[in-house]
C-alpha cells in the first residue's frame, strides 16, 4: 500500500491544498509534502488530524483494520453501483 498516495488522494478529494491542510493540521507544507512522497513516518495523531480534516474517516478505519483504503473504496463504490442498477 502506498499510504503517501492515499494521505494525497485524501487532500485533493477535501479540495485542500498542501498549504490549507498544513495549517489545520498545525505541521509544517513540508512535512505534508514528506509524508504525501513517503519520506516520513506519519504519527497516529496526526493521521487522525489528516482524516478528520479531509472527512476521510474511512481511510482510518481502513488502515486501523490493517485493510488497503483503495479496496474498501473499490468495495463501496460496486456495491453503491449495484445498488444504484438494481433500483
């Protein structure tokens, strides 16, 4: 799993720029931009910092289960298509 990409994903998803989100979440762009590129271990209150900020609270909850945030997207997203054609 490339958590740097999903902590991206995240931030562009809640229309946040590095800069908007490093002032929330009180981290320097840097350290946003080194934890984004997987250069930094990102600490468990600052990820939950991160999720609340972008309303991601799936993707913790993903990573808590030890289950890649991508396939419980994939997951949710055929089983809303599915829903949605079965209607």
């Amino acid at each position: 799993m490339n958590l740097g990409a999903v902590l991206k994903k995240a931030r562009i998803t809640a229309g946040l720029s590095q800069e908007e989100l490093a002032l929330r979440i009180f981290l320097p762009r840097s350290t946003v931009s080194k934890l984004e590129n997987n250069k930094m271990v990102l600490k468990a209150e600052d990820l939950i910092r991160w999720c609340q900020i972008t309303q991601a609270q799936e993707l913790m909850v993903a990573l808590l289960i030890g289950v890649d945030p991508a396939t419980i997207i994939q997951n949710i997203s055929m089983l809303i298509g599915g829903f949605i054609t079965w209607i």
